[in-house]
C-alpha cells in the first residue's frame, strides 16, 4: 500500500527529527543537567524542605528526618528569600482570583456529576425540566470539569510558579485577570447554552463558537503575563516546568480555535472533534499538571530532580506522540484505516514520555515515601503523579484493537477518564493548593485535620468509583459483544457498578465541600492562630 | 531568548503535524466524498428532530455507528451494516456517539418504525422495555383533560394511561420522531468500508461485497 509506505516513512523521520531535536536541547545542558536542575533553589537552599501545608511540628520532621545528617547553614539565604517573597506577592491576588473560581467550579461540576451518576440508576428522577435530563446534566458536568476546575486551578498554579521560576516580579499580571474575567463570563454564557439546548453537538467543544472564541481570547491573555514576565526574567535557563506552561498556553487557544473554524464537515469533522478532544488533555490539563510536580515535588523535598535531562525528553516525547493520538477515539468508526493506524500507535509510544515521567518522580522521591505522612501536598501529588502513570499506561493499552472492542462504548472509558482528570490531574490540583494558599495569604490552613479528612474522602469515594465503574464497563463490553446475549444484559449488569460509582462519588463530592470549607475558613482568617504563620524561612527553623 | 524560540518552534511544528495528520489530511480525503444512491437528504422536520436529538445530549448514550460483523455482532442485533463516511453526507454535524449506555441507533429508523412506539417510549421507556435506563422525558409532553382539534394524542400501554388525562405530544418531539424513523441506512453501500489489515483474509465477509 503506497498510503502505508508515506505514513511509514514520515513516522521514521519524524522520530528520528525529533530524537535529533531533543538531543539538541540536550547537548546544551550537557554539562548543566544538574544546575539546571537546581535552578528552582536558592544559592544554598537544596537540603531545605518547604511546605506551607504542612503543620509546624511535621516541617520539622520533615526537615530532620530528611537532613538530620547535613550541617546546619544549609538554609535558603536572605537574598534569595526576598526575591521568593517578592514572586509570591506579586501573583498572590491573581492566583487567589484563580483557585476562588476553581473551588466555585469544584463544586458545581460535583454536583452534577453526582446528578448525572444518580440518574443512570434512578432514571425517573428529575425528569420534569429539560436541563435537568441525563444528557444535559452530564455534558453540563463535562464541561464544568475541562473549563472551570481543571483550568482555573492550573492557570492560578502556572499564574504563581511563573515569578519563582524565572525570579521576578510577575508582570502583566492585569492581563490574566482580564482573561479570568472573559474566560468565566464566557463560560457561564456557555452553560447556560447548553442547559437550554445551545450546543453544538461535538463532545468537548460543545460551546458554540460565537461564546467560545471568548474562551480561546481569555486563555491568550491568560498566557500573556508569562510572555511579559519571560523578557524580565532573571534566570539564565529555563526550568522544566516553565517548558511544559509556555507550550500548553500556546496550544490552548491554538487547539480551540483550529477545532472551532467553521470548515469542518463530515467525517473529517469527528477526526478534528478528537484531536482536539485528545489534546485538550493530552497538550492542556496534561503539561500543566507535570509543570506543577516538576516545581512543586522537588521543592517540598528539598532535592532536585534525579535526572534533569529524562524531563525534558519526557516534555518534547510527550508534546509529539499525544499530539496524534485522538484518532484512538474512533476505533471501529467509518474513519480511514491509515488514521487509526497512526493514532494507535502514537498511544503506544505515549508509553515512553510517561516512563520519563514515572522514573523520574520515582528517583526522585525514593528514600523519603515516609515523608507523605508529614506532608499533605506530597501526598496528593505523589499520589496523583502515580494516577498519571496508570491512566497513561490504561490509555495506551485501550487504543489496541482487541482491547478497545471491548472498553469502547463503556462506562470503562469513563472511569479511565476519571483516572486521569480526576485521578492525575484534580490530585496534583489540591496538592498546589495546599501549598500555595499559605504562600499567598500569609495565613496557615487553619485546620490541618480538615486537609486528611479531605484527603481520606477523596482517595476512598474516587477508589470506589473507579473499582465499580471499571468492572461495570468491562462487564458491558463483554455483554455486548456477546450476541447470545440481548443488548439489554449490558445494561442490567451495570446496575450495581453504577449504583457503587455513585456512592463513590458522593463521598468525593463530601470530600470537596470540605476543601471548599476550609478555604472560606482561611480567606476569613478564622480558626486557631498557630504557633506561627508558614513563612518562608520557618521552614527549617 | 534562545530557549524561547526553540520552544516556540518546537511547539508550533509539532502541533501542525498533528493538525496535518489528524485534521488538513481527513479534510483532503474528505473532499471526494458523495451521496451514496440510496441515501435521502433530511426533510425541514428531520432536520428540526436533530436539533431536538442534539439539544437534549441523546449524543451521551446512544452511538450512530455500527461496527463490522467481524469486530461485533451489531448487525446480528439489528442495528445495521457497518457504516462509511459516505452514510454521513448531510450529517453537520456527525452525531457518531462514543457510548452505548442505550443500543447504536443509525438504523432505529428501519428497527423500529411506529410513531406509536416512538412516542410512549420517548414519554416512559420502561413502559416498553423493562430495565431500560433512558430518562423519561415528560416535558416533551403536555397533559391535557382533554384534546383539542390538530393534537397528535400518544397512545400508552394500558398500565400506563393516567385516568381523565390525554398525553399530547408537543411539535418538538413529533420532530425528533420524525427524526428517528428516518434513520434508515439499510441500503447497499457504494465502497466497503475500511477493514482493519489483520483481519483481510481471515473471514469470507471480506469478499462479499468487494467488487
């Protein structure tokens, strides 16, 4: 086949251009791997944990449990704390603005995720309005989830590690908070299409463009401060994670508007729909969440990355494979065999950018797994850098044929989403949040057994959900591919998982109410005033 | 500036490659597509019953795409041959669906062709199937003591009339019925739609319809 044989042979030299690329980057840090590894630290400071969540008497275990053995003096130095405090300030308003739309939108998307969850088993419920139906309630979910919580919470993230990495003050600051403001107007405008039927019918790019060309023109100006911010910056190289923001803050609003042109038609449009629907996470929530792990992880440990240069083969293998893979979503469909081919396997090679990834978190963090009793942000990021690993490796293993048979068409895919929005990436979220809050409110959480009990629910009621939606799935597929079997079986078997997912669900939702709780607790300084706020240089003290 | 350029122009090749391969190259083959001889284009009606398909997310439950005889037994269900692009013509948008909480519907049309049972079911599935999951859509539906010359009055099993109540349909589900009767993609197919490579040779379905 002469189509086979070009798409062969592009596949070749683009792996080898790209190896070539990558080595490219590479042989400049040839000597640097481990400097620039260190850049995120102050002159003296690697050996000093910091972690704003955690209580004062855990720091202090933390500390002397990690580095009981180094001499004393190995402490962030006065200049670099000023420029730290500095960077903080500078972002503190606007990512406060960002993690107070993301707890709104935690919340909402909660609730109807449980409506929808409820419904797949108590089908005569709310059935009176036309929002409330099935259909609407979950795409309302969809949507809540991929353009209220998930970005707003990585954007304020992204908003906030920017000044620390490249040491300066935040600039252009104005123009995030513009866009924050047009990113949610165009948002509620969108919901509120849809709850009334205005929807375009793609999944994922269900807003229709006149509200979402708003979308795409708030994430542009959202990204403006790191453009801003990148010309005054006082480090000579650029961190990890900064790769991993300034690529995904270009292709966000590049995907949204390339998905959104009005020329797409027929099936070309369905492959279109899942490139933009892979990407949206695979180029969008994806980089945005390891961009915190990468900053956040070596921070509250106190040591750099194990291998600087694995990270950046991790960002450009990431950034090239998941680009092709959306066509995995149509398995199956009336789509051209080639593009199958293609997508299927570049999810296969997805497997090598999250081996970076998992070696890496895995050197990295080996030999201090005790410190996650201590630490409340390693424990939601460990946790969720593993959860970006099992949906990762589930993800590729799906896009096979003899697997895909199956899962396709099933609850299965939904909870292998969950795995990774929820599992990976809301994980990481509350993680940053919990670090960053006290950093930028000078206040310290008020109730450190709000943050296990928040913790404990959403590891339990996400378990369960995951537990009884995966077997339901699989139990689906299975029935329908049975054609002894009426249709009818898969759904019936399904019943109990559903009813499991719910109750999973629900306990997360329990979970983020407290989350939601605790965070208006500390905007309004209430609680008990401990025996000292998580200031920087604590840490060690 | 050095790190910034290569960041940009990584990001920017690597974007369009993946705009070319999953958007520019399907866009291309896309433009020899045409309407196979046996397929109708949508009525006024079918069209405004789309819109309400659309609207109200049927989208999350029900695929309109069913798979080949070799990958799964769609078409032993009743749901039709495997489809191709070509079935998707006057489809703007295409509505293939990516779950099947409720069975593929590209040839519901064909299964399933009474009003009757289209509406009631629409009004109370589980009237109809006992199990079913879909959501009950009352408001699609007014009640009524009585009808007025011109309502379309759903006729409900028995167990499920209301006493001294009529169930009218509104236009927006006629529309959507309308909609659903006219799925009918049982006609021949002008190509074959694309096989995946392992399985030529493996089974006679191959053969039957290649020209």
């Amino acid at each position: 086949m002469n189509v086979l044989a070009i798409l062969l042979s592009a596949f070749i030299i683009a792996i080898i251009g790209l190896m070539f690329f990558i080595w490219s980057q590479r042989k400049s840090l040839v000597d640097g791997g481990d400097a620039a590894a260190r850049v995120i630290f102050g002159a003296d400071e690697v050996g000093t944990i910091e972690d704003p969540s955690a209580t004062p008497a855990n720091r202090k275990i933390q500390q002397t449990h990690l580095y009981s053995h180094t001499a004393p003096g190995h402490r962030i130095s006065d200049e670099d704390l000023q420029v730290r405090i500095r960077a903080d300030q500078s972002s503190a308003r606007v990512t406060l603005a960002f993690f107070c739309m993301a707890i709104f939108w935690l919340l909402v998307a909660s609730a109807f995720g449980l409506i929808s969850s409820i419904k797949l088993h108590e089908p005569d419920w709310l059935t009176q309005s036309q929002w409330l139906t099935f259909g609407i309630t979950r795409t309302l979910h969809l949507n809540v989830v991929a353009y209220g919580w998930a970005p707003m919470a990585a954007l304020g993230v992204c908003n906030w590690m920017l000044p620390r990495l490249l040491k300066t003050p935040l600039a252009g600051a104005r123009y995030a908070i513009a866009g924050l403001m047009i990113w949610n107007a165009a948002l509620i405008a969108g919901l509120v299409g849809i709850a009334n039927g205005y929807n375009t019918g793609l999944e994922w790019l269900e807003i229709p463009l006149p509200i979402a060309v708003w979308l795409a023109i708030g994430g542009a100006l959202i990204g403006m401060p790191l453009v801003v911010t990148l010309q005054q910056r006082k480090v000579a190289h650029l961190y990890v994670s900064v790769w991993y923001m300034g690529a995904a803050l270009f292709w966000f609003p590049a995907l949204l508007i390339i998905a959104k042109l009005p020329i797409h038609h027929g099936i070309e449009q369905a492959t279109a729909n899942w490139w933009f629907g892979h990407n949206v996470l695979g180029l969008f929530y994806t980089p945005l969440s390891l961009a915190s792990i990468y900053y956040l992880l070596p921070k509250v440990i106190g040591k750099p990355v194990e291998s600087y240069n694995l990270s950046l083969v991790g960002f450009w293998t990431l950034a090239f494979f998941y680009g092709q893979v959306g066509g995995h979503h149509l398995i199956g469909g009336p789509v051209p065999g080639w593009l199958i081919a293609l997508s299927i396997v570049q999810s296969m090679m997805m497997l090598i950018p999250v081996a970076a990834f998992s070696i890496n978190q895995h050197l990295t963090i080996r030999g201090h797994f005790h410190m996650l009793k201590y630490s409340p942000t390693l424990r939601f990021i460990v946790l969720g850098g593993m959860m970006y690993t099992l949906s990762s490796v589930q993800g590729s293993f799906e896009a096979l044929r003899s697997m895909n048979t199956v899962t396709h068409f099933t609850h299965f895919t939904v909870a292998h989403a969950h795995l990774g929005l929820y599992g990976f990436v809301s994980l990481v979220m509350f993680g940053a949040i919990y670090f960053i809050m006290p950093r930028i409110t000078n206040w310290e959480w008020p109730y450190p057994g709000l943050i296990a009990l928040h913790f404990w629910l959403v590891v339990l009621g996400f378990a369960i959900y995951f537990v009884a939606l995966t077997s339901a799935g699989w139990m689906q597929g299975k029935y329908m591919l049975d054609a002894s079997r009426p249709f009818m079986d898969s759904v019936h078997v399904t019943q109990p998982g559903l009813i499991g997912r719910s109750i999973g669900g629900a306990i997360m939702t329990l979970g983020h109410l407290v989350l939601a709780v605790h965070f208006v607790l500390m905007l309004r300084r209430s609680g008990p005033r401990r025996e000292s706020a998580a200031i920087l240089n604590q840490a060690s003290a | 500036m050095h790190s910034e350029t290569k960041l940009l122009v990584g990001s920017s090749v690597i974007l369009s490659l993946a705009i070319t391969a999953l958007v520019a190259l399907p866009y291309l083959q896309e433009e020899d597509s045409h309407p196979p001889a046996g397929l109708m284009p949508y009525t006024d009606q079918q069209l405004r019953g789309r819109q309400v398909y659309i609207e109200n997310g049927c989208i999350a439950c029900h695929s309109q795409q069913p798979r080949t005889r070799l990958q799964a037994p769609d078409f032993d269900r009743g749901w039709g041959r495997a489809s191709t692009a070509d079935d998707y013509f006057y489809d703007k948008p295409t509505l293939l669906g990516t779950m099947r909480t409720g069975p593929d519907l590209f040839n519901i049309g064909a299964r399933q062709p009474s009003k009757d049972w289209h509406l009631g079911h629409l009004y109370q599935p589980r009237a109809y199937t006992q199990g079913s999951i879909m959501p009950a859509y009352p408001f699609l539906f007014i009640l009524k003591n009585k009808a007025s010359p011109g309502d379309t009055v759903v006729n409900l099993p028995p167990a499920q009339a209301i006493p001294g109540k009529v169930v009218i349909a509104r236009q927006e589900v006629l529309d959507l019925v309308t909609y659903l009767q006219g799925m009918d993609h049982t006609y021949p197919v002008d190509k074959l739609p694309n096989l995946p490579e392992v399985d030529k040779g493996t089974s006679g379905q191959t053969s039957t319809g290649s020209k």
